[in-house]
C-alpha cells in the first residue's frame, strides 16, 4: 500500500500489521532526450509498490533525492549539499521508524546512488538507532540471464532499451521513442590509464546520459521484466520480515560500544 494514500489511522494500523517500509530511490536527471526526468523515481515506486501488492508492505511516497552531480551539467537535474543529503536520509528514515516502521527496505533504481548507500549503510552505526535497515541489492543471476533473454540488445546501463521498456510498462505516456537515434555507444576516454575512477568517471563513458539503442524498447519486454523484478523483490520482502538477525546483531554490536 502506498503512504500517501492512507488515513492516519490506517498507515498506524499497517506499521502494526507489516512492521516494513519501502524507500525507493530515483533521481532526477536526464535520460537521453526520449524519456523523462524523473525515470528511475517512477521505477523504482512502481517497482515497490508492485512487490507490495505481491507482500504486504508499506511503500514511502516517491522520492527522488539522491546523489547526482554527475549529471549537474543537465537542465532538470536536483542535486543537495553533500553534507544535506545525508542528514537528509538519517531524518527520513528516523521519521519512518518514528511512525512505527522498526524494519525500513531501501530500494534504488539509479546506479549514481550505489556508493553513496553503501556508506549510508555503514553510516548508520555511527549511533544506536531503534529500527534495522535493510538495502536491496537487485542483483542476482536470475535477473541478469532473465534480461539477456527479453532484450534484443546487449549494451544496456541507462535510458537503454531495458530502462526504456520498464518505462514503457509505467509511464509510456511519457516516453518518446521517436527521438532515439540509433546505438550510442560507450566511450572509453579513460583507458590510457587503469583502474582509475573519479567524479569523471561516468560522464566520460556517458556524456549524454544514455546507452544503446533505446528503439527496441517495447511495453511487452517492460512488463515481463517487471512481473520478475517484482517476483524477486516480494520473495526480500518476505525475508525480511522474518528477519530477526538484523536487530540482535545491532543490539549486540551497540553493547560494545557503550552505547
């Protein structure tokens, strides 16, 4: 069920009943000139809010807040202070927990966030919290034999023709396949010199922010994707509600930091 669509009194009585909340992340950020800004928002809630019919839980509003200066070259693109962003997510989720929430799902559906959760997740025991976090990862070898199989390119990764059926099965108002212009290809500006990575690093692989060939797109492809990402993301939530491990974990690691 989705937050903003519940009266006080139900959303108090699904945090007693579920215990779990979902926080999809997007960002908003272009994606080539033939999808919206907000594509992976729309993603990832329509992605948890279908694992949610599958297993009950609550899913957060669709937010759209993340770490994207990468794409901060862009028209549209909404980027916080560094030092915001994070204090952002610690009172969100606080405010999650506080509305009787103890076990909160965060689901991502912008690759640009990856590093910046996995220092959330450490982040969050720099103080004893009364709630558990869990990250959903989204990979699996499952997924990615399932993609291989639907799509009839191989050079995928954003605004491609997977994230542009995904799109297709949401939002296809909004989607304009007219404006794709063929395969574009990753560029490889910095080969000369290996195993680097810097604030660069993507845009000079993706400087218009799409890959591939976004034309093969179809709502088809993006509903069969859809039913197993939703499949996959149930079976987590599931997990976690059984979950004990998390919060004994936590106690125990608290416990030795006097806290």
């Amino acid at each position: 069920m989705r937050w903003e669509e519940c009266s006080a009194a139900r959303l108090a009585q699904a945090a007693k009943e579920t215990g779990v909340c979902i926080l999809a992340l997007g960002v908003l950020e272009k994606h080539g000139d033939h999808l919206p800004l907000g594509t992976d928002m729309y993603i990832a809630h329509g992605l948890a809010c279908e694992a949610a019919k599958l297993e009950e839980a609550v899913v957060f509003p669709p937010f759209y807040f993340g770490q994207i200066y990468e794409a901060r070259c862009f028209p549209g693109t909404i980027t916080l202070e560094p030092n915001l962003l994070l204090s952002l997510f610690f009172n969100v989720l606080d405010e999650i927990a506080r509305n009787g929430f103890k076990k909160i799902i965060v689901s991502n559906q912008h690759g640009g966030n990856d590093g910046f959760l996995k220092f959330l997740a450490m982040a969050l025991l720099a103080k004893k919290k009364d709630y558990a976090v869990y990250f959903y990862t989204q990979t699996s070898p499952e997924r990615s034999a399932f993609i291989h199989d639907h799509m009839d390119t191989t050079l995928l990764g954003h605004a491609c023709e997977c994230e542009t059926s995904r799109m297709l099965y949401y939002r296809p108002d909004l989607v304009d396949l007219s404006k794709c212009n063929g395969e574009v290809p990753l560029l490889h500006r910095f080969d000369h010199i290996p195993f680097l990575h810097t604030g660069l690093s993507w845009y000079a692989k993706v400087p218009e922010h799409v890959i591939g060939d976004a034309s093969k797109a179809t709502v088809a492809k993006g509903e069969a994707l859809e039913r197993m990402e939703a499949k996959l993301f149930a079976e987590f939530i599931r997990a976690v509600k059984t979950d004990t491990e998390l919060s004994e974990l936590q106690e125990e690691f608290f416990s030795k930091t006097n806290e």
